[in-house]
C-alpha cells in the first residue's frame, strides 16, 4: 500500500497524574493502525533541559535506549520498535535542552537578526519542526507525537501551544488523544471523573480540545461514566475510551481493537475503516506469553534493582525468548552490591540462567564480576552484557589466567592488568553528553564458534553504548585459557563477543541486543540463552 497524502498527525497528552502509561498506549495505537497496512511512526517529545537522558541517572528516568544511529533516548522508544518491529532514529526523540540549543545556535548565526527571540513563535516553531520533519520524510501515514510529563506542567506549556497551532494548520489531518485516569475510590465503590474533568479543563484553557479521551481504570467504565465524562469534556461517548489495567502490556493493543481505538481515530481524519487490523501473529505470541509450559528462574544480577525500568529492555527481550521457548521466566532481581563470597550459592544455586547487566562505575561491580564466577565454575547459562560481558573477562583473568588484581581502567585506573581498557578514540574525549562509542556497529562473526551457530550469520550489526573494550593485548592468552573472541569489529578490530570453549552456555557481548529484540523478532542472543537456561533446569532437577 502506498503512503497515503498528506501525513497524518496524532498527539497523545497526558493528564491527572504521571505514569500512566502513554507510551504504550500510543504502540498500541500505532500498532492497531500498522496491522491496517499503513506506515506509522512515533516520537517522543519530552519537555526536561538535558539535551538527552544519556546523562541521567537510571533513577531518574529509567532505562536510556540506544538507536541505531546511535541516539540516546527515552525508554518509550524501545516500547514502539518492540511493539512495531521498526527503527527509530534521534528525531524520534526531542527534549527542551535540544530544542532551546537549536534555537540559540541559529540565534548565534544570526538566523533571527532583528527579532527577540521568544518562547511564542521560536520555541514552539521548532517544536512543530522537529515534529513535522518526519512527516516529510513521506515514509508514513502517521506520526504519532507523544507528549512527556502531565498536562498542567510549567516545563510542558511550549509544546501544548505548538500542538494547538498545528491542530489548527493541519485541520482533519490531525488530532489529538488526552490519556487520562479514572480513580476508584474504594471507600464509595465509585469511579471518579472529576479530575479527568480537570485535565480537560486545563487543557482548553490552553486552547486544545481533545478529540478522545483515553481513560485509564481498575474498572470498566459503564455507559453512564462515558456520556458524564463525554458531557463534561466535550468529545462523543464513542471518543470516551475505556483502558482497563492488563496484566500484560501486550495485551493493550488487543483491549484498544476492543474499545475500536482505532476505527474512532481513523473516522475522526476521515479515513477508510473498513476492515479489520490483521494481528494474528501478535495473537499468537500472546497466546504464548499467557500460556507457558514451563517456568524457569533467570536471574538478573544488577545495582538497579529496585528499578525494573532501568532494565526495560532486558526484562522484555527475557519476556520475547521465554515466549519463543514456551517459557515463563521468574525473574530474580539481584542486587550486585551485596553479593559476597558467603552468600554467593545461596542467591544463585537455584537459577537456570544468570544475566549480568550493564552498567557504570564500580559500584556493584566486584558483586557482578563474582556472579560471572558462580556460573561459570558451576556451568550454569551466562549471558554478560556490556560491563557484564567486560566482568566476565575480569573474572576470567582473575581466576583462570591468575592475573591478580586484573580489571577495567575505568574501575581501577593503575591496575597491573588492565584487561579491559579504554578505547583509543575515548582517550581525549572529555565531553560527557553523547560522546560514547553509541549505536550500531558491524561485527564479523567466526564461523568455528558457537556464537555463529546462535546467530546463523558471519556478518551482524548490534548497538553499543561504552567507553571501555577488551584490551587486544590478552587476547591470546585469553584464547588459549578457553575463552575465545568469537565475534571482532571488522574496522576497528574490537573484541565484541566472548565466548566459553568448555562451558554448555557462556557468551559476553561488548553491545547491548537487548535493544534489538521485537515481538517479532526475539533476539537470537535471548532465545538461545533462555533455551539453555531451560535445558539446564531439566538436567539439574
Ligand atoms: N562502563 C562500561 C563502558 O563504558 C560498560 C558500559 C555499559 O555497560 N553500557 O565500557
């Protein structure tokens, strides 16, 4: 089907209160819509000053996720590629510190000379640029713009405002969708619709009426709370979209095809509605995830724990394999810094598969390098990713070649055996934002390893986000001990994949694939790990 002219644009705000789960609300949408045959995208507007979240603090914001072109963005993007099976790319993801730095370098130029340079029109100008600009790529149907924060916001007014200029330039070829909640109040056995009320409210006062309500709950929605909340916000009760809790995120674009999210957007840009979306294959990977065979322990060994967002796109590429395997995994959140020698059999005998994560600085690091030990001098299923690939090798040296006090440069600087070591392109880099080796890089593949029979291909390309690489000089020793560089960078000769010789299941890899599994594709990394991690549990009950 050919793109249909001109690009449609839809805007998804939030209201009432913060995490209430736009992002997959909008893949679900942008799903429903793709499953109809058209080409849809979506970006991630998110109105904080860091140019990009590749300087916050997983606690701040979750996950960072890597593009392809090598952009450090918001962890919603890793929820659209993975519902859409697409890349994304940086102008997927805009923040008010890009925003404002385009605008005040033009100003330098001298771009605006004569003018003040003003949020209304500069600021929000820029804002409908960054959004039209993938419309006029003539690569999709639809560009879905999802709106960070909650409406009401001092940080968010800017791109409220452009959302109303171009509602009113773009006419029918646009709308906008206020996701909102729809509180339970146990005490009066009553849904509560005033603060959606609210939100509206405050929205119009912006000047945006909303074209559809999507209303989160506990409880469905009966009529009478639709044709209220349809009454009070000024949209129809078939625009009033119930969105009731799932136990899976997967299962939100099967419950918005329900509430025929999709067949009211397309009427309202008057659109064909006929037919249906085809998602049988998302059926069936559904049907999977609902119904497991069996259950495996996969533990987790990280110092973020206690936030599963920080590792969102493992936790769903864990989720991708299990369900490619019939697997329901149980995932066991380990928290590195408390790993010690006496407790170490304890936390990890019981696991079928143990995932060291990446990360940065030593904080929890001799924890990870300790977990990498455990699996392989007890042969249970490891998979180490970027710094966990790089504490496997500091184990390994440790341990097996007896190079004491091994370790990365980046944890101990005067080590006598810096087996991971900084890349020679990072050496003068003192800039922190955006200068780490970032997105996708080639990688060759040996055709003797065990690596090229998970893969089934010589040449792959994975996304990186890292400053430190094995150090080439230990190579040799490394592979004559049993642990073999299965997988080198053809321009730049770097180390990217390990692998155990003498261990049923063993790899590292200096890149992060968790980024790459879709729910149609699984990752071909956690699909054979989680396989493994399987056929271990069998042998050892
Ligand atoms: N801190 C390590 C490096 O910069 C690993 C990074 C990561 O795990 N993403 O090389």
């Amino acid at each position: 089907m050919g793109i249909s002219r001109p690009t449609k644009y839809i805007f998804v705000t939030g209201g009432v209160t913060s995490s209430l789960g736009k992002g997959i609300i909008s893949a679900s949408l942008a799903k429903l819509l793709q499953a109809r045959g058209y080409s849809v995208t979506i970006q991630k507007l998110d109105p904080y000053i860091n140019i990009d979240p590749g300087t916050l603090n997983p606690y701040e914001h979750g996950e960072c996720y890597v593009t392809e072109d090598g952009a450090e963005t918001d962890l919603d993007l890793g929820h659209y590629e993975r519902f859409l099976n697409i890349t994304t790319s940086r102008a997927n993801n805009i923040t008010t510190g890009k925003i404002y730095q385009s605008v005040i370098n033009k100003e330098r130029k001298g771009e605006y000379l004569g003018d003040t340079v003003q949020v209304v029109p500069h600021i929000t100008d820029e804002i409908k640029h960054c959004i039209k600009l993938l419309g006029e790529t003539n690569d999709y149907d639809f560009v879905l713009t999802e709106i960070g924060g909650t409406v009401g916001d001092i940080e968010s007014l800017p791109y409220i405002e452009a959302i109303r200029q171009l509602k009113f330039e773009l006419g029918k070829n646009s709308l906008s969708i206020h996701l909102t909640l729809i509180p339970y109040l146990s005490a009066a056995k009553e849904l509560k619709t005033k603060p959606t009320q609210h939100s509206v409210k405050t929205l119009l006062e912006y000047g945006v009426q909303p074209d559809i309500l999507v209303c989160r709950t506990e409880k469905p929605l009966n009529q009478s709370i639709k044709d209220k909340i349809a009454l009070f916000c000024n949209v129809d009760t078939s625009s009033v979209i119930e969105s009731i809790d799932s136990s899976s995120i997967y299962r939100v674009p099967l419950l918005m095809k329900d509430e025929e999210l999709d067949v009211v957007v397309l009427k309202k840009i008057n659109m064909d509605t006929h037919g249906t979306p085809d998602l049988d294959k998302w059926k069936t990977f559904l049907h999977r995830l609902e119904n497991p065979k069996h259950v495996i322990n996969i533990g987790l060994v990280g110092k973020y724990v206690e936030l599963i967002d920080a590792y969102k796109s493992i936790i769903e590429s864990l989720i991708h394999a299990g369900t490619a395997n019939d697997c329901k995994i149980d995932l066991k959140l380990i928290q590195s810094e408390k790993l010690n020698e006496k407790n170490i059999t304890k936390k990890l005998k019981d696991l079928s598969g143990i995932l060291v994560a990446p990360g940065f600085g030593d904080r929890g690091v001799e924890g990870k390098i300790m977990a990498a030990g455990y699996a392989r001098k007890n042969k249970i299923p490891f998979l180490g990713l970027c710094l966990g690939m790089q504490c496997a090798v500091v184990e390994f040296a440790r341990n097996v070649l007896m190079l004491n006090g091994a370790h990365s440069t980046e944890m101990e600087e005067n080590t006598p055996h810096p087996v991971i070591d900084i890349m020679e392109t990072q050496k003068k880099v003192t800039l922190k934002g955006g200068t780490m080796r970032l997105g996708s890089y080639p990688c060759n593949i040996s055709t003797k390893s065990k690596t090229f029979s998970i893969y089934k291909q010589t040449h792959i390309s994975e996304r990186h986000r890292h400053r430190y690489e094995f150090n080439n000089k230990y190579t040799g020793d490394f592979e004559n001990a049993g642990m073999i560089a299965s997988g080198i960078n053809p321009t730049a000769n770097l180390v990217e994949i390990i692998e155990l010789i003498d261990h049923p299941w063993f790899f590292g890899v200096q890149f992060h694939p968790e980024y790459k599994s879709t729910v149609a594709n699984p990752h071909p990394l956690f699909v054979s790990f989680i396989k493994a991690a399987f056929e271990h549990k069998q042998k050892n009950q």
